[in-house]
C-alpha cells in the first residue's frame, strides 16, 4: 500500500506529522519530494504572545536617515 505522508527533518531524524500505524521495527521506502515547501506548521514557531502585543503597539515612522 503506497500513502504520502508529511514530515519534518530535524536532529538528523524525519518526524511525521501525523501518526503512522506500522509495526515496530516494520520496514519501509521512502521518496523524498523537496519541492514541496509548507508554512503551515511555521505558526507553531511564532511567538504569538509577541505578535499580539505589536499589533497593539503603534511603532514609531522612520525616515531612511534613521534607518
């Protein structure tokens, strides 16, 4: 049975980002497809706390000088 599956590299490890029903230790093949690159779980690793408190906040303008 073939299912295409989403998951994060890290810490030299693939992370699913669902549950996979196999058994321990169960063999498997894998393609790896790079092009498809998703944001949807890059809201996990904004601090929104952050974000609420500068959508409050008026910022200052800057001129170019400044910058």
């Amino acid at each position: 049975m073939e299912k295409s599956i989403s998951a994060v590299y890290e810490n030299g490890l693939l992370r699913p980002l669902e549950p996979l029903h196999l058994e321990e230790r169960q063999q498997v093949s894998l393609t790896i497809d790079e092009s498809e690159v998703t944001l949807a779980g890059d809201h996990d690793l904004l601090d929104q706390e952050l974000l609420t408190n500068l959508a409050g906040e008026e910022l200052p303008e800057l001129t170019l000088e400044e910058v």
